[in-house]
C-alpha cells in the first residue's frame, strides 16, 4: 500500500525540503520506489535534484488546470527509483485559481488516488504557509511530518499546525496523523534541549526518536544535487535520517 507523507511547517527555516530531499534518499536507498513532489513556489526541493531550469519543468498547476499529463510532468533523478514531480512559477498561481474549482480541497487527492500504485511512498514537500496547496497535501496524507527547531518561535508556530490538523480531520482525512521531528538540533545548547524536553512531554509519541542535529554536511547536499544519503553516506545526518526513514516504515506498517 502506497504511503503519502506531507512534510509542512507555516515557519520557514526548518528544514522542511532538507527532510524531504534526505527521507527520500533514505528510502530510496533500502528499496523503495518514491514521489517526491515539490509544492512549494520557491522550488527549492526542485533545484536540490537537478531542475534549475524551472521553465521546463510542469508542475501540480499544469497538470490540474492545463491538461498536462502527469507522466508528462514526473521526471527522473540521478538516484534510482526516485521521481519528481517538480515546481515552476506557474505554482504561485494555485492559491488563487485552486479555490475556484468545485471541491478543490481533493484536487491533489482525486490525482495521485489514480497514480498510488506506482509508488511505494509519495513525500510531499508544502510551501511555507497554510494555505490551497498545503491543505490539498494534507486532504491526501496518511502522515504529515513536522520539522521544528527546539527554539521559541518554531514551537509558537505549531499551534497553527495543529488547529490545520483538526481542520483536516474535520473535513474529511480523520486518518491524518502527525509526528514532529526536531531538527537543526544542537545538544550542547541548553535552550535546545529544554524546549526539546518540553515537547516530548507536551507531544508524548508524538514526537520521533530520531533528532537531526547540526551539521554543515547538510548544507552541501543541495548544491551536489542529491540526498545526504548520497553526497555524504558516512555522515551524522545521514545515519540520523536513515533512522528517520525506519522509524517511518515501523510506523506505517503498524
């Protein structure tokens, strides 16, 4: 059974397409076939696998309101069993031309229910605010992942993450569920690890094990244009996500 995964924080900075670019490394590399798809105007996740030239590229916005076929769309990586589905500047366009479609809210769903079976996971990389596009990504999610820091404003900006989730839930995706992952961690920072300690108490299990701590290895992978699973094997990140990714398929096949 396919597996969708949105990857979403309305604050900025978190590491939310490092998350999506590193897990689909790490699940790529243990077997898996995998979707990213890049929701995001800024079309970071995009440029991270190889796409600088968004001006070729389609993205979700041809597809569902040009006709574009989504095969057309998909494009290959440099890493085995590893597809994009990626942005360009027609994707700002979602927010205001999204709400004036009947049912707009399943626009993505209705897609990717015709498409699932060729995926084993679909990660979807959301744009830094809680509008069209991130509510379409959840409306299609069995788990949505949510990188904070342990620093005051991240955790502030998750109670807007949360009244969303209720939102979901309420209006039709009551199976949605989320897991906070801690990122861009430091363990020698004593505010760090407070507000660490507080959201596993606040959260419970619903925060992952598995932390992402600094690392200036992480930095890099997005200009080599592949996961740190690839650029950097050896690493601390890639050890840690890799630890990311089986506490994910733990999860999902309980």
């Amino acid at each position: 059974m396919t597996r969708v995964i949105s990857i979403a924080n309305e604050k900025g900075g978190v590491a939310k397409t490092t998350t999506t670019l590193s897990l689909s490394g790490a699940l790529v590399e243990v077997g898996y076939r995998v979707l990213a798809i890049d929701l995001d105007p800024q079309a970071n996740l995009s440029l991270s696998l190889g796409q600088e030239n968004a001006k070729n590229n389609y993205s979700l916005v041809d597809i569902l309101l040009n006709a574009v076929p989504f095969e057309q769309a998909i494009k290959p990586t440099d890493q085995e069993k590893l597809s994009l589905l990626p942005a360009n500047n027609q994707l700002g366009l979602a927010e205001r031309l999204f709400p004036s479609k009947a049912n707009y809210n399943l626009l993505l769903k209705n897609l990717l229910d015709a498409h699932k079976d060729e995926y084993d996971f679909i990660l979807i990389d959301c744009p830094p605010f809680l509008g069209a596009l991130t509510t379409n990504a959840l409306m299609v999610s069995d788990l949505l992942v949510i990188p904070t820091q342990a620093e005051y404003y991240s955790v502030f900006a998750l109670r807007n993450m949360m009244t969303l989730i209720r939102q979901i839930r309420a209006n039709g995706n009551s199976k949605l569920r989320y897991r906070l992952l801690l990122t861009m961690f430091d363990k020698r920072n004593r505010i760090h690890c407070t507000l660490a300690e507080h959201l596993r108490t606040t959260f419970a299990k619903g925060v992952f094990e598995t932390v992402i701590e600094v690392d200036t290895r992480l930095r890099e992978s997005p200009i080599a244009g592949k996961s740190i699973i690839y650029h950097a094997p050896k690493s601390r990140s890639a050890l840690q996500y890799r630890f990311l990714a089986q506490e994910i398929i733990q999860y999902v096949q309980n």
